[in-house]
C-alpha cells in the first residue's frame, strides 16, 4: 500500500510579511466518493466555546468553511446536513466549493441554549435513507460537542449504520467541553479504525491541521514525501543541521524505491517577483537534490523543479506561508 509521508514541520525559507493570496486545496487520488457535513444543531452547540471566545456553532461554521476551502477540486458528491433538530441545507448531489460554501454561511447561530435537547441518535436513524443512497466509499462528518441527552443512543445507532454500511465511515470534529460528551465522541470512533477525530479548535487555528484532516478523509495515500522541517535562512537554500538530519530520513525512504525516478519540487510563498521565487525555488530544489546525492541518491534518478510561488495554502497567515515555502518529494 501506498503511504503518504511527512517529514517534521515544511520545507521552508524566511521571506517576510505576505501578501494576500487564496489558498488552493491539495491534489490527490480520492479516498471516497461522497461526504456529508453533518452539523449538531442543538441548544448546548449555542454555548461559548471557552477557548476561542465564540459560540460552538459558530467555530463550527468556521471550522467547515476551511475545510471546504481546502478539499480537492474531485468529482465529490456532498451534502450539508443538521441533526436535533434534522435540516437538509444543501441535499446530495454534486460537490461545488461556492455553493458548500454558501451553504455553510446559512447555517444559524444564537438559537436559545434551553429548549433545544440533544437526540442525534434520533436524527441519524432519520437520515438512514439518504446515508444508503451516498455513493460508496462515502464518508460522515460529524461535528458536535457529543451531548446526546435524549432519545436513541447515538453510538447504537452509528454502529447499526455501520452494520448495514460498510463502506461508511463516520468522521468528527469535537467540541466537546465535558466529561460525557467526550466519552460520546470516543465511543463512535472506537467503532471504526478510521474514523478521525480532530479538535475543532485546532482546525480552527491551524492550516496544518486542516490539510492532515483533509488528506485523512479525502485522499487516498500517496508516494509523496512533503519535507516539513527543512528551514532556510532569509534569502538563502543553504540547509541548516535540522534539515539535514530531515533528509537523511528522506534518503532512507527513497532508497526503499530503488526502482522509481525522483521528482523534487520547490516552492516559495508570495512574496517578491516571479523571477525571482522561481528561481530560489529552483536553487531549493537543486540543493536538496545535492544534498541527498551525497546520501548516495543516484543524481540520475532525480530531477530538481522550481515550481516558483505557492498558492496551496493561505497567505494571509504566517503559518499557511510558512507552509508554502516547502520542497515536496514524488515518485514516478
């Protein structure tokens, strides 16, 4: 089986401040064919996330426009789903950015706390025809705080989908705040060996953690090395003794491929001229390819791209440049 490898934390260099930019989502085989975000909509959700100073349904609104933001740009079908009380806000059919996107902008907040029980056994068992009719592989993503206070307990019910559905797997994005609910949360992901289970706060703060959450669910494996740890000085390719050491582990995977030619990619963020980050992308790339030349990779087998400026993650952030100031490793 094919793995997807990730070396320490981005192959990077100091540029400076960004300039804006819009973060594109990541290539990749698919891993299923369908998903649904399903949205617990109950009175507990209104409740202040205490970490991040905003309602639960509001970070979970931000959280999904992330996400949305960076699954690639396949022939999904999806849908936008609430449970307690049930609300069908975009029904499944073929996935569109924009209007996931829109769609997830319509979810509510500010609905009374009290009043609003949680039954999302109840509501799953609902949404029972509409799971069928998922195109296989599909997947569940479930985002709640885990309180489940009335009606058929949800992590019967999950297994019962599970049972009559095998190529489902139910994925979630916690907001759990309490002991029980977060019982709940680890109860249904006991269910499944691949079911995800992702802090909403961190998804909320961190373009790392969105593109492991969307490789996770979206993406089947690949024989991609992406290099996270490989720093660059300000305006320089020399590598430092923590990039070398990044490399060694690198060398140590391709030689597990002696078969395969190499293809080494560098990238820059936004910031400066074209010609200019292509061509330090281009002495990015030629210095890992050195590098691991003298690791004993043939300079035959590799070939050394200066992609120039990347837009695959957000600009905007220091960490989604950070993130595109990278050099990535394929086999062909």
């Amino acid at each position: 089986m094919k793995t997807l490898r990730y070396l320490a934390l981005a192959a990077v260099m100091v540029l400076g401040l960004a300039v804006a930019a819009t973060a594109a989502a990541p290539t990749c085989n698919k891993k299923v064919n369908s998903f649904d975000f399903v949205v617990d909509y109950s009175g507990s959700m209104m409740m202040q996330n205490k970490q991040l100073k905003l309602d639960k349904i509001v970070v979970a609104k931000n959280v999904l426009q992330r996400i949305n933001s960076s699954i690639p740009a396949l022939d999904f079908n999806g849908g936008l789903h609430t449970i307690t009380p049930n609300g069908v806000i975009i029904p499944q059919g073929p996935w569109d950015r924009a209007a996931m996107g829109a769609g997830i902008d319509q979810l509510k907040t500010g609905f009374p706390i009290f009043g609003r029980m949680t039954g999302m056994g109840d509501g799953l068992q609902k949404y029972e025809p509409f799971i069928s009719a998922m195109q296989a592989p599909s997947a569940i993503i479930l985002v709640t705080d885990g309180d489940n206070n009335r009606g058929i307990n949800v992590v019967d019910e999950i297994r019962q989908l599970y049972a009559s559905q095998r190529d489902l797997t139910v994925h979630i994005i916690s907001l759990a705040d309490n002991a029980k609910g977060e019982a709940i949360i680890k109860e249904i992901a006991a269910l499944n060996p691949n079911s995800v289970v992702v802090r909403a706060e961190e998804l909320a703060t961190s373009d790392a953690a969105v593109e492991r959450f969307v490789l996770a669910v979206f993406c089947q494996d690949e024989d991609v090395i992406v290099l996270r740890g490989v720093h660059f000085a300000f305006n320089s390719y020399a590598l430092d003794s923590k990039a070398q050491g990044i490399l060694n582990e690198a060398a140590t995977i391709i030689k597990e491929h002696p078969n395969q030619k190499v293809i080494l990619k560098g990238w820059t963020d936004y910031i400066g001229s074209d010609a200019y980050n292509k061509r330090l992308s281009q002495n990015r790339a030629n210095s890992v390819k050195n590098y691991l030349e003298k690791q004993g990779i043939p300079a035959s087998r590799m070939t050394a791209i200066g992609c120039g400026k990347s837009f695959k993650y957000d600009n905007h952030t220091e960490e989604g440049r950070y993130m595109n100031r990278r050099v990535e490793i394929s086999f062909e």
